[in-house]
C-alpha cells in the first residue's frame, strides 16, 4: 500500500461515510485507525482511495468553509 493510495478501498475495515450530490456523484469518507481519512467515489467503491492526514483534512476544510473552491462547482 502506497503511504497516499489503497489500491481497493474496499479491502479497508471501515464505515464509509457519504457526501452525496443528490444525482449519485458522491464522495464516501471514512476514518482509519492511525488519524488518516480514507476518501473514495461511490461510484467505484473497489476503486482507489486517497489517504489524508488529519492536518490535511482540517487545510481542506478550513478552504471549502472560506469558499476558495465555489469556482469549481460553476
């Protein structure tokens, strides 16, 4: 397993959580046991995850809260 990618999210023991758009493009977040966030697309759940540090989680969150992201949903 790279330090940043699962190669098969679904091979993680995890309760995924799931942030959905309403027309079934969501993203599925989960907490690991080491402080890391696994995120995924519901659309692959065998797919890749990426692997966040809780540091990058709260940079991330912090951005999205101040709005720095709006254009991309345009």
């Amino acid at each position: 397993m790279n330090e940043h990618v699962v190669n098969n999210a679904s091979a993680l023991d995890v309760e995924w959580e799931s942030a959905s758009t309403g027309d079934g493009n969501c993203f599925e977040f989960a907490a690991l046991g080491d402080g890391r966030t696994a995120v995924r697309t519901s659309k692959a759940p065998n797919g890749p995850a990426l692997l966040f540090s809780a540091g990058e989680v709260a940079a991330l969150l912090s951005s999205v809260r101040e709005g720095k992201f709006d254009h991309l949903a345009q």
